[in-house]
C-alpha cells in the first residue's frame, strides 16, 4: 500500500513517515501542494494525506484541482484547524475524511484502513516477467520461490516494476526513498539494487535491473 503525504511541517512529516513504515505502508513526503500534484501525475497511490495549510499551494487548492482532473484517490484531510467550517469546506472540496492535530498514531492508521479497504487484491499486486511484488505484504515472489523485502528495497523495486524497461534516474530514487532533506550519499542506491539483484536471482526470476551509466536503472525481462 503506498502513501503520499503533503505537510510542510518537516519533523512531523519524518515522524509521521516513520509510523507508516513501521506499519508497513509504503510512504513518500512531499512539502506544498504543487509537489503533491506533481508526485501524483507521475506515480500511483493508494491514498493521499493532505495537510491544509501549506506553502506554494495549500491543500484546498491542491485537492480541488485534483478532482477536477478526475483523480479519485482517498484524501484524508490532516490540519490544525478544527471549526466545522473547515471541515465541511475540505470535504465539500472532495475530501473522504478529516482528521486534526494532534492525532494519535492509532486513530491515524484505523483512519488510513478504512480509506484503502476498497483497495482491490488485484491492484496490490504488481507482475513483471515472472515475478510478483505484492504491496500489501513487501512480499517477492517468483516459480521458485519468495522473499520479504525490507522497507526501502520495497519502494525501490516498486518504482521499478511500476516502470519496466524505463531508466528510472538515480536521483529519483534518492527524492522518493530517502527524502529531499536525507543526509545518506547517494551511492545507498547502488547498495540496494546490489541487494535487489541478489534477491531477484535467489528466486529464480527472469528480470534484471539494468545499469545505465552515470544516469541510472531500468527493470528488463530477460528473453
């Protein structure tokens, strides 16, 4: 299951991030509106939480020119502001649920449950060649066997299997998995496709994550 998070405020979108992952969910953190959108044209989620008050765009703006361009992802509304007023403006706008701070973890995850139970079996699974990555479980699949992946191989190979036979830069993946404000050195990527890779063959797959020189990586089928 993977999450977009649009909250300007930094310490609470790491700890927020941190409660998902902990859980299991797969989650990216975005700091205004404009990256919401901007993320949510270029990747499918599962679910959008989406702070009101933000620079550049505020997530009113950003959710109403979200439905308007037809995208009907679950939005769980997270603000300061508790008036009813607000409330009923963020779900007049096309919000599922509204949801305050302070918020306990707790609420926040049944919140989320809800929101994604419509999420089908077939959409939490991805297939490339013969391997399968099921988003629910981080489980690794192929005929001769699986392997649960940790955290950030799962996003990786995500991205990856979301994009077959397309260079993903090794940027991209820096932004995604370990944030803009990360101090980890980029050459972490190189470690974990070389874990990935190591995981792919130990399953018997027929797909291989492709190197491009000093640009990045792409996921091919081999024939």
């Amino acid at each position: 299951m993977r999450i977009l998070l649009a909250e300007d405020e930094k310490a609470l979108s790491r700890a927020v991030i941190k409660i998902l992952e902990k859980n299991n969910y797969s989650a990216d953190g975005v700091y205004n509106g404009k990256e919401a959108l901007e993320y949510l044209e270029s990747d499918n989620y599962d679910l959008l939480i989406l702070d009101v008050m933000m620079p550049v765009l505020d997530g009113i703006s950003a959710l109403k020119a979200l439905r308007a361009k037809g995208n009907n992802i679950p939005v769980l509304m997270l603000t300061a502001k508790s008036e009813i007023d607000d409330k009923v403006l963020g779900l007049d706008s096309g919000a599922n649920d509204y949801l305050t701070k302070p918020f306990d973890s707790k609420e926040l995850l049944a919140r989320i449950r809800v929101l994604t139970r419509s999420v089908s079996s077939t959409d939490s699974r991805l297939t490339f060649g013969n391997v399968t990555l099921d988003r629910a479980t981080f489980e690794l699949s192929a005929p001769a066997g699986s392997v649960n992946l940790q955290n950030k191989e799962y996003q990786m190979l995500e991205i990856l299997m979301s994009n077959p036979n397309q260079v993903i830069p090794t940027e991209r993946f820096m932004e995604r998995v370990w944030g803009y404000d990360s101090d980890a050195e980029i050459n972490v990527v190189w470690v974990y496709i070389s874990n990935l890779r190591k995981k792919l063959t130990g399953i018997g797959s027929n797909i291989k994550i492709k190197a491009s020189r000093n640009v990045g990586y792409s996921l091919e089928e081999v024939k």
